[in-house]
C-alpha cells in the first residue's frame, strides 16, 4: 500500500514536470488569454473594400448631399457630401444616422395585408401581386361605385415626380383629393402671393442678407434645411445679426446675436409696432414704397371709398401699446426697428421653430410688410419666389367620363373653394370634415405615401376617430409608424438609401437647386419604389388610367420627366443655379391687381369670407382654453435633435437627448422657476399636465430660459408605432394641441394651447 | 530634452463654442462611426455610451437674461504633467489597457486587453472614459452597418474617444501607397469634426505650424478644461464668453482666469 | 532537506521495528519507474498529442498552385494580393481577379475544373481560409511592411509562391485563430525555418518592430 | 483509535445543536450574497448601481476597509515576532484569521469588481508596473498567500488532523519559521497598504484625493499604513471582546489587550496628527492651488463638513487619546468606545478616499454624483460578513486559536 501510495505520487511529480516541460499548460495558458478576449456574441464587422456612392438625403426636405462610404458595397456610414453647396461636408444629426433607417428594427420587410381589428398589430405577410391586385380591386369598385372623388391620397409634399405622378394617378382616376400637408412655408408662400401675386417657393436669402430679424423661426432648430442653415451660422456667426423674438431660449435663441422674449401670439403686433417706428422715424426705402407698392398710404376705390393704407394702420401701435402687449420694453422696440432697417440686407422671418404648423396669414402678412418696407423684396439678400422645377411636359391625362365628374367635385379639404381661394391644401382640415360628416365619410379610401398624418396632425385622437371611420387605408410607407400601423395594406416603399427621387429647390433657398436621390445600395428588403406601386395599380386598373401611365417604372418616368438634365443629375447628384439668375432690383414686375407690391392685399378682398380683414391688424391668434381653468400656456418647441415630421427618430438622435428633455419614458416640461415656485414644483417632480385637448404625465424641468406663465414640450417625441427604440417616450403634443383655423387661409394657426400643471 | 524627433506630432482639436449650435451632429457620426451601440433607454447619462458629450451650459441668470453654451466634449487626449504622456488615466491601468502613443500624442484603448478595474475613470476628470455596463445588442440587421475599421467592444470594458484613430491608421496606409512621409491635413480627420456642420471643431496637428488648430490654439478665446489640474489636454476651446471662460476650470472668487493661465505658462 | 526531517520519524513511527531495506532499493527502482512513465508520457503528450487536439483540420475549397500562376503573371504576388488605392491591402483576391483567365476551364485539372463549375460559373466567391488572418481588433497595415519598410512577402508568409498545394488550414479549437499566428512550432522556441510562414503574435510583431525601429510601438499602432 | 474529538481538548464548546442552528443562519446569509455573486459573474455589472460617473463605490470601499481592518495581523506579527512583544501572542492567532479573513474577502471581491472577471489574471500576466492597482494586486496576492501559512499551523493543531503525523510535524516545523512569514507578511503589508493609499492619492485629476509633493510620496503611503497599523489591533481588539461576549468567556488577559490597545492609542495619535498635517496642507495650499475652497468638497448634504470632523477628531483624537491614557484604556467601557471610534474612523477615512473622491464634481457644470448600491451590491458585501463569521466560528470551536483560554476558564 506504501509502495502504491508513493508510486502515485511519484506518478503524479513525473506527470507534473513532464507538463511543466511541455508546451501544453503555456500555449493553453496563451489560447485561454485569447479566448476571453474573443466572445462570440460580440459582432466582427466583414472587412473589404471601401467605396463611397454620392446621394441627396431625403430624410427631410433640406435636400443636402450626402457620401455613404461603404464596405464591400455594404454601406457603414453616412456623411456630408463636401462638394454639395448647401451643407459643404456637414451633416445634421438625422442625415448622419441615416443608415439606422435602413436597417431598422421599425422597417417593413414585405408588403403586408391586416389581419385582425385595425391597429391591432396583427399582420400577414402577402406577396406584392397579391397586394397589388388587391388593391387595385377595391379602387376599382370604388370607382364602379361612381364616387372616385371618395378616393384620398395623402402626401408629405406636392413638389417632386413622385407627388406629381400620385396626384396624376388621382387625376386619372378621378379624384381632386391630392392632399399634402402644410407647413409654416404655406403661410409665407401665401402671404408672398397676396402681396405680390407671385406663386412659388419663398425663396429667404439668408446666405447674403445680414440682419435676421427671427419671429420665432428656429433657423439653428431645423428650419429651411439644418445642415445648410448650421453651416452658414458657423461661416457668419460674427458678422450676420441675428435677433430671435421667441418666449423660449430655443438653441437659435442661444446663438442669436440678441435674444429678445415675448409674449406669445404677440408677433403680429410686435411686426406693426417695428414698422410704426420704420414709418414713423422715415426709416423705409421711399424708393421701393414710392415705385412700386401699393396701399401704403390710404387710398380711393373707383366707387370713391377710402381704404385705409398700411401707413395708418401702423400708426396705431406705437411703441407703448406694444410694449404693453407684446412685453418688450419701449427703447428696445425702438432701437430694433432703427437696426432693422438700417441694416443693409435684412429679412424678417416669420414661422415659428421648424415651420410645421403654417400659423396665422395676418402675422405672416405683417412681417413681410417689414420687408417691402426696406425694400429687401426679390433681389440678392432678400425674400423672393422660387418657380417650380421645369419638368419636360408629360402627355395631357385623358380623363374618361368617371374621371372627369369626379374631378369636378369639390376637394373634400374645402382648399381651393369659395371660402379658401387662395389655399391649395388644407390636411388640418380633412379629420374634422370626417368626423362631422353625416352618413359615410366622405373619403372612403386613403393612400399614404411618405406621410404620417396619425402622429404629425394636430389633435391626434380627432385625427384617429376619423381614420377610423375610413374603410380602406393603405399605407406606402417604409416603416411601421402610426399611421401605417392603422392601415390595412400596407404597400412598403423602398427607405430613402435604395431609391431613386428628384430633390426640388428646398424650401427657403432664394437659388434654385435641384438634386437626384440614387439608391446607394440594392434594396435590403422585398419592398417597391411608391411610384412603381402607383404605376402597378394604374396598370391594372386598366382603360383610360393605365393610358395615363405609359412608362414601364417610375425610373422611366423620372428620366423623362428630367429630360436633359437627366445625365447631369445622374452624375453630379446635384443641379446649382448660381444667384446671378436672380431678378435685377426692382426690375420685377409684380402680378397683382395692381401690378406692384401691394401692402393692401387686394387679392384678400374675399366677399364669401367676411371674417377676413384684408389689412394684417394684430388680433391675438386666439388660443383653445379658458384662462380661469387652464392660467399656463403650452408652447411645442422643435429640437435639431428630434425629427417631428413623418420621420421618426433614429436611435442614435434619441441617445443624444438630454436627460433634462427625457427621463426613462417621461418627457419633462420646462417650466420657469418661478411659475414652477408658484405651483409648489421641484426640478424632476412629476406632474400632470391637462390641456383642453388631453392629458400627460409629465416631469418638471425649471428652466430659467422660458418665460413665467409658459410651458414648453419638444415636438417629436410620444410615438406609439415604430419599434421599443422611440415607442412609448415621452408624449406627441399633438395629443394635447388642437388645430385653429386661420379665418383667411383655412390652415392651422395654434401656436399653442392653454394649460394647467398638477403635482403628481 | 527629448527633442530628438521632430515629427512627433501631437494631435489636436480646437472646438470654437461661438460657433456651436448644440445641433448634436459631432456625437451621432461619433456613434455611427466608432461602432457604439445604444440601448432602449438611453436617458440614463451616466450609464450611457457616447465618446463625444455636448454638455450644456447655463451662466444661471434668471429670464430674460439666461444665456446658454454648448460644450462638447470628447476624451482630451490630455499629455500630463510635463507633456511626458503621463495623463490621469494612462499611469493608472494595471494591464496596459490604456497607453499613450508618442507618435500622435493619443491616448490609446484596447477592449481586449481590459479586464474592467474601472480605475481609469476614476481618474479622468472629463468622465470621459464609459464602461460597457452591457453585452451591445444591435437590433434587426443593424449589425450591417458596423465598420470594420473600428473593433466593436464586449460587456465589461472601458472605452472612450480615440481621436478616430483608425482614420490616421487608413490615411498613413495611403500615404505609404503613394510613398509619402507626411498626411495632409485634411486627410486624417476625426469624424465629429468632419460632421460639424457649423465647422466649429477643427482637428490638426498642434505642433504643425501648418495646420489651422497650430494658429486657433493661439487664439486669444482659447482655453482648456481644467487645466489647473495639470492635465494638459489637447482640445481647446474658444469662446468669447468670459462666464463661459469661467465656467471651464475652478477658480476661488478672486481669481481672473487668464492671469491664472499666465502664471501657470510661467511657473512651468 | 525536509524529507529526512520529516518521512524518517514518521516512517520508524508508524512501523516500529521493521527493516525493509532490500524491499526499499527495489521500491526505489519502482517509484523511479512511475516517475519516469508520468513524466515521459506527459512530455509526449504535451508535445505531440496535445496539438493534435487542440487543432481542426480543414482544406482549403480549392487546391490552389501559386506556382503555376507566378509563372503566369508579370507582377508577382501583387498581380493578385494588390494594394488598393486608398493603400489598403486586397489580401485574397475574388472572381474577378480569377475570371479573364478562367471563364472556362483551361486544363483538364479537375480542381480548376470544380474552381470554374462551383464558383466561377455561379458567381460565387470562394471561401478561402485565411492562413494568416488576425482577430478583429488588429489592424495590420500591409502598406506600411511592404511599402513603407520594403519588406518581402516571404518574410512573413514564407515561400508560399512557389508551393504547388495548398497546406492543411489548422485551426485552434480555442481561439479560432490559425495555427500560422502562434507558429507551427508548438514551443515557440528558435526562428522559425527559413520559406516557412513566420508566427505573427504580437509578441513577435514586437520583437520585430523592436529590432527595427527601437522600440516596440504604441498599442494604436496595430491595434482598432 | 478514531475517538479523537474533533474539539480541542481542555476547553468547552456549544452543544452541536446550537451550533448547527448559528451556522444555518449565518450560511444562508452567505448563500444570499453567493446568488448575488453569480447574478454579477453572469448578467455582468449592470447590476450595481454604479455609473460612469462612480466608477469605483462600495465595494472597493469595502475591499479598503477590510485590508485596513485586517491591518491587525500584520502589525500583531510585527510587534510579536520584530518587536519581541511576546505577550502579543496570546492574540497573534486571532489577528492572523481576521486577517486572512479580511485578505480573502479582499480579493473576492475584487473579482467581483471587474468588468471581465475571467481575465482578472491579466493584472499579473500583462502588469504595468506605474500602476498603484499593480502593486496592490502582487502585494495582497502575496499576503495573502503568507496568511494563508501563517494560517495553517493552526489548522494543523486541531487535535484530529494533529493526530495524523505528518501534519504534526509539518505544523510544528511552520511555526518554528514563523518569524520568517512574519517578517515578510510585515514588508509586504508596508507595501500595499501604502499603494492603497496611492491608489486615490496619484489621482491628480480628482482634487479631492490629489495631494502633492511630499504629500503624496511618502505622506499618502505613510498615512495608509500607519492607519491600519493603528486601527487594526482595534478592530482585532473589537472582534476578540465580541466572541468574548458571544461565547460568554474571557478568552484573552486584560494585559494583553491593555498592551495592544496602548499600542493603538499611540499609533491613532501619531497618526492623526499626521493627517491633520496632510489635511490642513492640502486645504490650505493643494486645493486652492487647483481653484477650490475646502468648503466645496463639502457642500453636499451627505459629504459635509461633519464628515471631516466625525474622521479625524471624533474618531481620531477622541480614541487616540483614549487608549494612550491609562485609565481609558482600563475602563471597559472607555476602552470599547475607543475601539469602536477608531474602527469606524478608518472605515470613514475609506470612505471618503473612495466614494467621496468619486461624488466631488471637478468640472464646474457638474454637479454632486449621488450613488446608492443596488441590493446586489450589498449582498455580496454582506458576503465576506458572513464568510468571516463561518471562519471564526469554525476556528474558534475546532482550534486552539486562544492559548489563554484553558487557563482562563478551566474545566471543573
């Protein structure tokens, strides 16, 4: 047993130094060292060759050129395009997290048909014929039916091949119901109109103006393209003046020159009372007042009666009435109006934040009556119009007799009609005409195309309940979003990295500039290009609709729509119109009545609409709410970090959120500390916040930056579609904000809503 | 002293808050650039990913005077106590997790070689450096759009900003193609500074008499975080806001930050 | 020392009396014996057994001839493992590379023969083992060696041009790395044999870069 | 011939049955910290409350505290076998199982610590050697395995393993080198409990813990040091009357502990003074150099001024003053009070070396960084609670760890 016992251990010595001497614990101690630095969950990206493919981001409507650099033809990373005038090699936040929307876990892979209640989230997986021919069955019974003006289309834009061939599609079928949605640029587009009979794009020099004079317009928030607005910020920041007239120190406000706070709802009267001082000290361009406008001083009708001209009606809100409404100090409405219209470019912008509510005609009006005053109208540094893009003619749409007593009804948006003449489109408008009409509704199938009307309009349990009561909704869209979530088709578009798209002169830009969006990859997914979808349909429809469409894809169609500038575009990515082919100053004629530029709106002169003054006086933009019930005002902000329009959020913009905006799933309202001291409430308590429209859980964040009495919620957040990634954060102000009419324009003017805070 | 080679380069940035719009640009194509992953709530700062933090900044007025900066920050690249490459954090890592290249002056970060002590961010005083508090997940196909220049990192280690170093690594492979000693100064550039679209951040080498942040450091607005504490980071910033000036480093009630700064160029 | 110490007393204590001396040289003999026998067996299965286990063995898809193809082409091993130019390193070149020579089979070799009906034809890349691939987190510049500092390729990859086979890929059951980083010589030790591939750990990445520029080199510089 | 008992002859234990009952309880406290444990190994360090901003917190507070609390078996043994205070013997088994206790308790928790406990090693395998975490993880090591031998001989003396020859004799030829793994325990513990003390004080981003010139070499070792030297023996001191007063039995003479709490009192004193030293230095000359006022580090309501004070006077002047005189340290009550305040004063001292550095904000936007351990965390601190009272209990009833005990309570 003692010979067993020590030859074992012999043994085992033996076997110790014969492994000590061995490679084997060495290299294992090595392959050890090795293994815990490799787990296998964590991803080992495919190395390759590098290439880059030039592109326009369509994320939004800003249009800046983007170089997604790639991996063995697998994109990896988005960036501005240098070579691209707008954004030079810059990139907003959006566009730089573009490739998050490819990939997404919010992306619908296939075309899908609803199984189960609407908004349930149940779904089947259909094949595109089948989605096609299902589609184009119900179209058809509809138009059988004789009602093809039952058919809507919704659309985030008119400007495009791809708007035009939907609302060619419509045309075809028999529908005048092409609606887009508004934006602040409608109002301005509007305002441009009235006065100088003009219709166009606003084109807002901003490159070569030198004084800004911001009514609330968040020109560093996302307004007229960020990354092109940012980049002239960073070359002009010490030598353009910036003066932001907002209640809140919005991060425009922040890098302003001079942030000035008021009122809100208070901008129209503030516009006066500058141009009161302006007429008063004889601050204006008498050239550009004496020459070519009209309605300034008063005047006579041919029936003799004396009109009031825009002289007078200035005349009446001199700076101490104003100061008391508006709550800027009399030198300072002083002082701004001599720097205004001293300066030697300068433009008043009119449009709060990003500019996705259109806002009230007379504060649009008043604002660019600054303008005419100094004379900065349509000429370099100044405000002008963009024509549309000059697409090469596509043959007539021959209409069949469904088609052509279709397209003789009214708009259902009532844009366009006796009461709104000079509106093209009026979405805020359609949940409201749902919901009151009596029997069916009036649409009685909706198409979505880049757009998300369930999230972006106003009131959003108004705009859910008239959904509701439409019975066929197919959605186009590339991701599962809200309004997609409660369509019954859904008809998926290729995401914005995979398709072709014609980018037109973006809105604000005083040059025109036109851009051709190129898939940078193949399509990830079995999705359609929308106008390949549209096409398709109108193909089965057969008869005199399939005759309008004589193109075998929509990339014929845009070829042919391009014409020559086709290669140009193709190569390039981008068409630049340089500022000589501005109009020479005052070398412009204006198309109104009487052919200058008129501060008394003739065009306004609307007898179907008495509620309508035609000079812009300040009435307070009234405001939903009884001030006894609800003492605070809620105003929605816009943040260059969160995208409040049909596109969501990428993850990677919402990790940049402050905790101060968002905390877990609860946005935080900012709220001045005193008003917050006056309700008893701390930094990061949670509260209630009721608006006459609704209610939400909400925590406090003081902020010395906003105003007493004022409460501000940033647009974008609150989704209740897409995927865990920006579902279920924070709230939509949609929810608690209703629309109001614009008495003149029919669009929505609220820039806010009144409100009451609780302590949860 | 140690002057012997004179192509030591010491890359740097110059972040001009004037020009700063707090747009949040630099720190997604910070994101998308270096592979960093995000979670489902990300609104728990402390915990979060991101190499690249605009901070925000308030001189604490009360309405209507309130102003506001936009500070981003990345990790500072600091050189140390006598520019030897004795940064806070790197002296600290017991496995060499960290080190400082002398060729560049950028601090290093090898995931692979870090067990997690944590110690180096109790050192940074910039909270610069983020522990990977979770395996990264990224969703539905989102692992295709990862880089292969960047190496993604697991649950347990630390990281931080590297100055985009696997840029310099790419544009030095180019230029050994094309047989060239130098980079031109546009051809390694981080990615956040690439991205501004103001073009507040700009990147170079600071010892390159060439390059626009050799003359920007020398700018009258400029100055460093901390840099009483001896850091000797190698972004700068430039502001015209004396309360922003103030803000950026710890002074007793009595002190003027410049005429701090003055002493402690002299005193060493 | 402590053996005299310790065993004597405790050996004469727990067996009084007893005297095993011829019984104790005979033990000592067995006791060398089991020494011998844990010790001889575990060297050999320290170096010879264990590195069977510890590497899976894999062809390559196709047999490849360097030598052939050198002979071929003007430009050496460039012709087909390029620089990109962005400075970049093609490493394994793809179909396209392949295919202006063989569209069709050119001889009656039946792995070009498979090489042309499994990948060419159908557009498929072949899924080559990379005898030296690294992990992810390293960045090898090849430009850097081969440009920059002039080295051969044989250097590192040893004579594989003129090899008319393909090698075996070895693969650590471990790690996943090839059996050419570690080197094929289990121990490490001496220079690894002239025309034979170089280890490539970053030890000897250090060693070399030691030798060469003074020192060993900062983490960033090969590593992401 | 298998009737050995397994309790050391001459003295009297509890019955099995309480036992059993004693080590139920406190076993499943242990489990709760092991589940704990594992939760961290497997879902990772997620499951603290620790942040980016507080990268080290409670547990490398506790992993200080123990290692300074332990101090006790190093400087026992420097006094006993360097010294020649051979009274010190009657206590020198005890310190050395608090000791080991603490040591391993130490460096588990280090492993529980890291973000990647399976490359742990790499602190050895790729060490660099400027950092203080090095020297700390090769000198604990180290000590460790030394208390560990240290241990041994005790474990060697139980009557059932002391049986077996072999062990006897291995137990009683570790004792005659003792002096040896003493010696070495005492330079080793010189060493790491000084590079503890580096750990925070090489910090100079953080201002709180910075201190410069002779302030931090040797000053900031010294004071890491000194402070467990004198502190320990308190807490040994604190542990021997507690397991007095459980096992209802005096188990070490009154001159013993008189002898080693004189000792303390006139190392907390020398100590502290030292400290006021470092502190009234750093506040009036480091901080202000760096921008900060002294009262900026303490305007937080859980870091306030009374932290400073409750370290260095209530539980620095107060018990080194205690134990220096003698009729403190003979009055019992006195004499506990002091042992209590020291203990708590160097946990305290910990604290703030670790948490608080981390809480201080540096930039001037930043504001205080407020950290609560999650459950988990507390669980597996509570862990090595548990841990060391499985081990005492053990030792205590199956070894003769108090040589004074038989003839204190002899058997009828």
């Amino acid at each position: 047993m003692k010979v067993a016992r020590r030859s074992f251990l012999s043994l085992s010595l033996g076997v110790a130094a014969g492994v000590t001497l061995s490679p084997l614990p060495w290299k294992l101690m090595d392959d050890i060292s090795i293994w815990t630095q490799n787990w296998p969950w964590t991803p080992v990206p495919e190395d390759g060759e590098i290439s880059y493919a030039q592109s326009i981001c369509t994320l939004c409507p800003g249009g800046c050129g983007i170089n997604v650099r790639k991996i063995n033809n697998r994109p990896v990373k988005i960036e501005g395009l240098k070579e691209h005038p707008l954004n030079k090699g810059g990139l907003c936040p959006l566009g730089m997290s573009g490739l998050q929307y490819l990939y997404g876990p919010s992306r619908i892979q296939s075309p899908l048909k609803r199984v189960g209640k609407r908004g349930s989230g149940n779904w089947k997986k259909i094949t595109w014929k089948e989605a096609l021919a299902d589609v184009s069955e119900k179209l058809y019974d509809l138009r059988v039916s004789g009602r093809p003006q039952a058919l809507a289309c919704i659309a985030s834009t008119d400007r495009g091949t791809v708007p035009k061939l939907i609302a060619r599609f419509l045309t075809a079928y028999g529908s005048p119901n092409f609606i887009r949605a508004s934006t602040a640029f409608d109002s301005l587009e509007q305002a441009i109109y009235l006065t100088q009979g003009q219709q166009g794009t606003p084109g807002i020099d901003i490159e070569n103006a030198d004084f800004i004079l911001s009514f609330g317009t968040g020109i560093l928030d996302g307004w007229g393209g960020a990354s092109r607005m940012c980049n002239l910020y960073g070359k002009h920041n010490s030598t353009k003046k910036i003066i932001q007239i907002e209640p809140r120190l919005s991060d425009t406000a922040v890098c302003a020159t001079e942030w000035i706070g008021i009122n809100p709802g208070t901008e129209a009267a503030l516009a006066l009372g500058l141009a009161h001082v302006i007429i008063k000290e004889s601050l204006y361009n008498k050239d550009f007042v004496e020459y070519v406008s009209f309605g300034f001083d008063d005047w006579t009708d041919e029936d003799g009666t004396v009109h009031e001209g825009f002289a007078k009606l200035a005349g009446s809100y001199p700076p101490d009435k104003v100061s008391q409404i508006t709550g800027i100090s009399k030198t300072k409405i002083v002082s701004l109006a001599r720097k205004f219209a001293r300066a030697s470019k300068p433009i008043a912008l009119a449009g709060r934040g990003q500019g996705s509510v259109p806002g009230s005609i007379d504060e649009c009006l008043a604002i660019h009556s600054l303008n005419a005053l100094v004379g900065n109208i349509n000429r370099t540094g100044g405000v002008s119009v963009i024509p549309g893009p000059d697409y090469a003619k596509w043959p007539e749409v021959k209409m069949d007799v469904a088609a052509s007593k279709g397209m003789q009804q009214p708009r259902i948006d009532g844009a366009g009609g006796k009461q709104f003449p000079n509106t093209q489109f009026l979405l805020n408008r359609l949940p409201e005409i749902i919901n009151s009409a009596k029997g069916e509704s009036p649409v009685q199938a909706l198409l979505v195309a880049d757009a998300n009307p369930l999230y972006t309009l106003p009131d959003t349990a108004a705009t859910k309940k008239a959904f509701n009561r439409i019975p066929f909704i197919v959605s186009f869209s590339s991701y599962m979003d809200e309004t997609s979530a409660m369509a019954d088709y859904i008809l998926p578009n290729h995401s914005y990295l995979e398709r072709y798209q014609d980018v037109p002169t973006p809105a604000g830009l005083a040059r025109p500039l036109i851009g051709l969006a190129k898939p940078v990859i193949n399509p990830v997914y079995d999705t359609k290009h929308v106008g390949d979808s549209f096409i398709q349909i109108a193909k089965s429809l057969g008869g005199f609709i399939e005759n309008a469409f004589p193109w075998d894809n929509y990339e014929a169609f845009l070829k042919e729509s391009l014409d020559d500038q086709w290669d140009e575009l193709n190569n390039k990515g981008f068409i630049e119109n340089k500022y000589d082919d501005l109009p020479a100053p005052l070398a412009y004629s204006f198309n109104t009545v009487s052919s200058k530029f008129e501060f008394y709106p003739t065009l306004r002169n609307n007898p179907k609409n008495k509620d309508v003054d035609v000079l812009p006086a300040f009435t307070p933009v009234p405001i939903e709410g009884d001030f006894q019930k609800f003492p605070l005002v809620l105003i929605p902000y816009d943040s260059i970090r969160l995208a409040g329009n049909y596109i969501a959020n990428s993850p990677f913009m919402t990790k940049t959120i402050d905790d101060t905006v968002l905390k877990q799933q609860t946005v935080l309202v900012e709220i001045n500390p005193i008003t917050a001291k006056k309700l008893g409430l701390c930094e990061k308590d949670k509260a209630v916040l009721i608006t006459p429209k609704g209610k939400a859980d909400v925590k406090i964040h003081l902020y010395e930056g906003i105003m007493p009495g004022v409460l501000a919620l940033p647009r974008g957040l609150g989704h209740t579609a897409y995927s865990k990634y920006l579902a279920d954060k924070g709230v939509n102000v949609n929810d608690l904000i209703g629309p109001i009419k614009d008495p003149s324009s029919g669009h929505d003017m609220a820039w806010g809503i009144r409100a009451r805070l609780t302590k949860a | 002293m140690k002057e012997k080679n004179n192509h030591t380069k010491r890359f740097g940035m110059v972040i001009d808050l004037d020009k700063c719009t707090g747009c949040g640009s630099c720190m997604v194509a910070c994101y998308a650039e270096n592979n960093v992953p995000f979670r489902v709530d990300e609104t728990n700062k402390l915990d979060s990913l991101s190499w690249l933090v605009v901070h925000k900044i308030t001189n604490g007025k009360p309405y209507p005077n309130t102003e506001i900066c936009y500070l981003p920050m990345p990790c500072m690249q600091c050189d140390g106590i006598g520019k030897h490459g004795h940064s806070p954090c790197v002296s600290v890592c017991p496995a060499v997790a960290t080190d400082y290249d002398h060729e560049t002056g950028i601090v290093s970060q090898i995931y692979t070689r870090c067990f997690g002590c944590r110690y180096c961010m109790a050192a940074c005083p910039y909270h610069a450096r983020k522990f990977n508090w979770w395996d990264p997940v990224w969703p539905a196909d989102m692992k295709k759009y990862l880089s292969p220049n960047v190496s993604p990192r697991m649950r347990g280690v630390v990281e931080k900003c590297s100055f985009c170093f696997h840029r310099y690594q790419q544009a030095k492979d180019k230029a050994f193609y094309e047989k060239r000693e130098e980079l031109y100064e546009d051809e390694y550039q981080t990615a956040c500074a690439e991205a501004c679209p103001t073009g507040a951040i700009t990147f170079g080498d600071l010892n390159n008499k060439n390059h626009a942040v050799y003359k920007l450091k020398k700018d009258p607005r400029a100055f460093r975080l901390l840099e009483r504490l001896h850091t000797n980071p190698k972004v700068y910033y430039l502001t015209s806001k004396s309360w922003v000036r103030r803000a950026g480093d710890n002074y007793l009630a009595n002190e003027e930050p410049g005429k701090i700064k003055q002493e402690m160029v002299h005193g060493h | 020392m402590s053996q005299t110490d310790q065993h004597q007393p405790v050996s004469t204590k727990a067996m009084p009396g007893a005297n095993e001396t011829p019984a104790a040289n005979s033990t000592g003999w067995i006791i060398f014996l089991f020494f011998m026998i844990g010790f001889v067996g575990s060297l050999l299965a320290g170096w010879i057994l264990f590195p069977e286990l510890l590497y899976s063995k894999k062809n390559q898809p196709i047999d490849f001839n360097h030598a052939i193809h050198l002979d071929q082409v003007d430009d050496g091993c460039e012709s087909c493992h390029f620089f990109r130019e962005d400075g970049t390193f093609a490493g394994m070149p793809g179909l396209d590379s392949c295919i202006d020579c063989h569209e069709e089979a050119q001889t009656d070799n039946p792995e070009e023969i498979k090489f042309v009906e499994e990948y060419v034809t159908q557009g498929i890349e072949v899924p080559w083992l990379n005898y030296s691939k690294q992990p992810d987190c390293v960045f090898f510049p090849h430009s850097a060696h081969v440009i920059g500092a002039d080295m051969s390729c044989e250097t590192c990859h040893g004579d594989i041009g003129n090899s008319e086979h393909t090698r075996v890929y070895e693969q650590n059951k471990l790690t996943g790395y090839s059996r050419d980083i570690w080197g094929h010589n289990i121990a490490r030790l001496g220079k690894h044999k002239q025309g034979e591939p170089a280890p490539m750990k970053m030890n000897d990445c250090a060693k070399c870069h030691k030798k060469e520029t003074g020192h060993k080199g900062a983490c960033f510089q090969c590593h992401k | 011939m298998n009737e050995t008992p397994l309790i050391p002859a001459g003295v009297k234990r509890c019955s099995k049955w309480q036992f059993s009952l004693w080590m139920a309880a406190v076993t499943a406290v242990l489990l709760w910290g092991v589940y704990a444990m594992f939760l961290i190994w497997y879902k990772g360090l997620n499951q603290t409350n620790m942040n980016n901003a507080y990268g080290f917190a409670l547990w490398i507070w506790a992993d200080l505290a123990v290692i300074a609390l332990g101090g006790g078996a190093f400087f026992s043994g420097f006094l006993t076998y360097i010294i020649g205070k051979k009274e010190l013997k009657n206590i020198i088994n005890f310190a050395v199982i608090i000791g080991f206790i603490c040591y391993s308790s130490a460096l588990l928790i280090l492993a529980i610590d890291i973000g990647q406990p399976l490359r742990g090693w790499f602190i050895f395998w790729h060490a660099n050697v400027h950092s203080m975490l090095t020297e700390v993880a090769f000198c604990l090591s180290c000590y460790f395995a030394v208390l560990t031998i240290e241990f041994i001989p005790l474990i060697l003396e139980n009557p059932k393993i002391d049986k077996v020859p072999f062990f006897h004799h291995l137990g009683h030829n570790m004792h005659g080198i003792m002096a040896i793994f003493a010696a070495t325990g005492v330079f080793l513990s010189f060493f790491h409990q000084g590079s503890l003390g580096g750990v925070a004080g090489v910090l100079f981003g953080r201002p709180f813990a910075f201190r410069e010139h002779i302030f931090i070499w040797p000053f900031t070792f010294f004071l890491f040091t000194w402070s467990a030297a004198a502190c320990g023996p308190c807490f040994t001191i604190l542990v021997t009357w507690i397991t007095e007063k459980i096992t209802r039995k005096k188990l070490v003479k009154d001159s013993v502990i008189q002898l080693f709490a004189k000792i303390s009192g006139w190392m907390i004193i020398t100590y502290i003074i030292a400290k006021t030293i470092d502190t009234l230095y750093w506040a009036f000359v480091t901080a202000p150099g760096l921008g900060f006022k002294l009262m900026d580090f303490y305007a937080s309501p859980t870091y306030n001024i009374g932290l400073l004070f409750t370290e260095i006077v209530l539980c620095g002047f107060v018990p080194g003053l205690i134990l220096i005189t003698k009729r403190g340290r003979e009055n019992s009550f006195s004499l506990m009070t002091a042992v209590i305040l020291a203990v708590i004063g160097v946990c305290i001292n910990r604290w703030v070396m670790v948490l608080q550095v981390m809480a201080v904000p540096v930039l001037s936007f930043n504001e205080w960084y407020t950290y609560m351990p999650s459950w988990q965390e507390i669980a597996t601190t509570v862990l090595p609670v548990a841990y060391g009272l499985i081990v005492i209990s053990l030792a205590y009833r199956y070894l003769p760890v108090f040589p004074q005990e038989k003839e204190l309570n002899p058997i009828d």
